[in-house]
C-alpha cells in the first residue's frame, strides 16, 4: 500500500515537472502509435517468387468441359454408384460451408444454401424425390481432389473449375457455371490491372487454378496463401495484402461482404467453367448429374437460382450450354 502511494506521489512529481518544462521552446514529438500487427490465419504461406510454378496444361486433352451425355434423370434412372447412394438414402457433397453466394449458412434458417448447395439439391431431389436427402462435408479448396479420390465424398459442387491437369484425377459434369479470374483490392488503391501487382502482396487459396494463373501471369507478385477465401478477405481487411485473386463470382461474395471497403478491378484473367466434380469410373453417376443439369437448365430452375444468388454479377446469363463427348 505506502509502495503504492510513494509510487502515485513519484508520478504526480513527474507530471508536475513535465509541466514545468513546456514552455514555448519545447520540441514536440509526434507520438508513434503503437498497435499489436493481427495474426495471420493458420496455415497462411509466403510462397517466394522464385518457387517453380505449373505449366498451363490445357491444351492436352482437347476440351475438358466435353462429359458424357446424359441417359436421364430421376427415379428410372440405374447404375452401380447411384443405387448404392440411393441404398444409402442421402447424397454426400464436399462444399465450403463459408463461400458467400455459393455455399454458405443461412442465418435464418441454419442450413446450408447457395447455388452449389442448391444446384447439389437439385441432384438430390432427381435421386430420392426429395432435394433435403443430402449430407454435407466441408471442403476446402485443396481438399476437394482427395476428397473424391478416396470416396469421401460423392461429389464436390464447390466453384471447381474443370481442366486437363485435374481430369487425369477425377471427373466432371457438364459447365454449370461460366466465371472468369480477376482481381478484388480495396477502393481507391491504384491497383487496376495485372501490371500493378508487381511487387504487391495477393492472397490466393491454396490448391486452386487461381494460384497457378497468377504464379504465370504475374511472377513479380508476392503471394500469400491460405485455405479459404473468407481468410482473404479478412488478410485483406487487416492490410495484410494489397488484393485477391480468384474467379469473379467468388470474388463478387467477398465484395458483397464488404461493400464500402473493396472492389473488383481489371479484366478478367482466365476462363473458369465450373463443374460438378465426381470421382473417376463413376460414370453412371456423371450421367445422372448431367442429367439434373439439363433439366435445371430447360424448366426454369437455373435462372431462379441465379436471380436469387449470383445477380451481383449482373444479369442473369442463359445457362452455359452442355458439351458431350459421346
Ligand atoms: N475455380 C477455382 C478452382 O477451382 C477457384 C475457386 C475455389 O477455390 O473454390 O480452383
């Protein structure tokens, strides 16, 4: 207690003399405001400019978009892998249960919407007659090849883009989505084209073709990554980085989530068609697939689902038409 005090009379004797001495030829000294630097998200990487980076690989297999036609949806409809989920009495997909717009919770209701997940119970409701019969696995973007290489799902709808390099490992439905790379940074940060990130920090997700077409595009970028693209948004709301990077309708969900701060600049980068990823030999259950995408596309409920989520890109587009290679 009197250390206390002869502590509280110390202070108020400095204070007194600080007083004394601030006449009229004392020197201020801007304050330097010091601030504890915000943690980066777990497992968010540096990855060095000098690292080696994939060759673009598309021109090996001739269209990737190109699946196999449909042999129609919903009750008639039989092969190995559908009767076995059918057996099984739900559907399981692999989606980021945090991508706004396309797959996310409903705050309302609690469950789990967006045009993946609405285009998943599309899926579900031609399988069983009801589009509520489906599991969800949270995935994110690196885990989605793995996920349907060891049957840990039966499909992933997760803003996947189709391509050479990831058909060597699993397969695709038909383009349900056309959307294209480009750049979110904040409002008003000079930034507008690929040029102006030379020497800029940009957050990317790792495992994605986001990564890789920037690594090509723009080598003289430093670029951070992390899991998921809600952790971008946050590392750019933070300053961490000076932009992200992915294709524009996961971008629009980011940009939706902070309207006043960030903005979608340049052109587009890369085309990059979305399609349903299913794991390779289930061909039964591509056709099925394709076959909910049709009808989706022809009575209506592909336009419903854009109007309700994706509007933020602009009008609503006629359905991405299908490409079959038999
Ligand atoms: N479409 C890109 C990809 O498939 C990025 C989107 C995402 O990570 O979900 O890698």
């Amino acid at each position: 207690m009197n250390r206390a005090r002869g502590l509280l009379a110390a202070l108020a004797a400095t204070a007194l003399l600080a007083g004394c001495t601030s006449g009229s030829d004392a020197t201020i000294t801007p304050k330097t405001v010091k601030y504890t630097e915000p943690p980066l998200p777990a497992q968010a990487v540096t990855i060095p400019t000098d690292a080696p980076v994939a060759p673009e690989r598309d021109a090996l297999c001739g269209d990737p978009t190109a699946s196999l036609r449909p042999t129609g949806a919903g009750a008639s409809a039989h092969g190995p892998t559908i009767d076995a989920i059918r057996a099984r009495g739900r559907l399981v997909v692999g989606l980021d249960t945090g991508s706004n717009l396309f797959s996310f919770r409903d705050p309302v209701s609690g469950s789990i919407v967006g045009f993946d997940a609405d285009i998943a119970r599309e899926v579900a409701r031609d399988l069983f007659g009801s589009p509520d019969q489906i599991e969800y696995r949270s995935l994110g973007s690196a885990e989605r090849e793995t996920a349907l290489q060891n049957h840990s799902v039966d499909l992933v709808a997760k803003t996947m883009t189709i391509n050479c390099d990831r058909r060597q490992r699993v397969t695709f439905s038909t383009v349900y989505l056309q959307s294209y790379q480009r750049v979110l940074a904040v409002k008003n940060s000079g930034i507008r084209t690929l040029a102006d990130l030379a020497g800029k920090r940009v957050c990317i997700v790792s495992g994605t073709t986001s990564l890789d077409q920037m690594r090509r595009s723009q080598p003289a970028a430093t670029i951070l990554t992390v899991p998921t693209w809600a952790d971008c948004l946050v590392v750019l709301q933070q300053r961490q980085v000076d932009a992200v990077s992915t294709d524009d309708a996961v971008l629009a969900g980011l940009a939706t989530q902070d309207s006043s701060y960030t903005e979608l600049v340049g052109p587009s980068i890369s085309s990059e068609p979305y399609g349903i990823g299913i794991p390779k030999g289930n061909d039964d259950l591509v056709r099925f697939v394709n076959g909910t995408l049709e009808r989706i596309r022809n009575d209506g409920t592909w336009v419903r689902l854009y109007q309700q989520y994706l509007t933020t890109l602009g009008p609503v587009p006629a359905p991405p038409a299908a490409t079959y290679q038999d």
